[in-house]
C-alpha cells in the first residue's frame, strides 16, 4: 500500500500544514524603479508610464511572485521534513530532475498537477485564498446569453 500523504482538497481538518497562495504588492518595487540608472530600467521606467503597460506588468509580476512563494514555501517544507530533493522526488512520483530544477530554476513554472503531488508528499494543502483587498466577481449565470422557450 503506498504510505504517501494525499491532499484532500475537501479536507476540513485544519490541524494539517496548510500553503496558502495570497497576492503579493509590487507597488513599492515599481516606485523604487523611477530612480533608475541603467538604459533597461530607464526603458522600463518610461513603459511604466502607460496605465495599460504598468497593469499589465503589475498582474505578471504578481504571478510570479505567487509562484516564488509557493516554491520558497515547498522548498522549506522540504528541509523542515529533513528531506532530501531526490526523497521528495520518490515521495511524490515525481522524476529527481524535475525537483532539481523547480527548486533551482530562476524562473520555476511548475504545473498545478505537480504542485499538488509535492503538496501531498510535503502533507500540506494547497487551498486558494481570497484576496484580502478585492471584492468578489460575480461569475456569470450558465444561463445567460439563452432565451426562454414558451411552450
């Protein structure tokens, strides 16, 4: 039988290690880039300008560094369990390479499917959180866009 920790994303058991994924402020990033010296950061600078591009560019930077904390998050896990990248590896089913460069990459873009294999080798929870800032999107209706049929 295989003894490896599964994640349970119905779980209402909250004594396990959770990983919580929240939306990281790059405000003060940007403001320290408008006193910049070389041609790429004067170039990024006067980019930034434009609303468009400085949205834009806030929404990737924000990705990116949800997806540094999640491995940072992971990686410490990891070490907290005395594990070694190659255990971690045979633990969640995933190839020893694959951990190597995930938790040494400078730019990690792992699948959803790999996150929670390692979540579950690591016994934690991956469990998406609301922004605490944004006010929820209503999703719209499945039936929206369809009319009525009179009988």
């Amino acid at each position: 039988m295989d003894s490896r920790p599964r994640v349970n994303a119905k779980s209402t058991d909250h004594s396990s290690p959770t990983l919580t994924v929240r939306n990281v402020d790059v405000t003060g990033t940007l403001v320290h880039m408008t006193a910049s010296r070389t041609g790429a950061e004067r170039y990024l600078a006067r980019r930034l300008e434009d609303p468009e591009y400085r949205q834009a560019y806030e929404e990737a930077r924000g990705r990116i560094e949800q997806i540094d904390s999640v491995i940072r998050t992971l990686d410490v896990r990891r070490e907290e369990l005395h594990l070694t990248k190659a255990d971690l590896a045979r633990r969640a089913g995933v190839k020893p390479e694959a951990i190597r460069r995930l938790f040494s990459a400078e730019t990690p873009n792992p699948t959803l499917s790999t996150l929670v294999a390692l979540a579950g080798a690591l016994d934690l929870e991956i469990r998406p959180t609301p922004r605490p800032s944004s006010s929820p999107t209503p999703a719209p209706s499945a039936a929206s866009g369809t009319r009525r049929r009179s009988a």
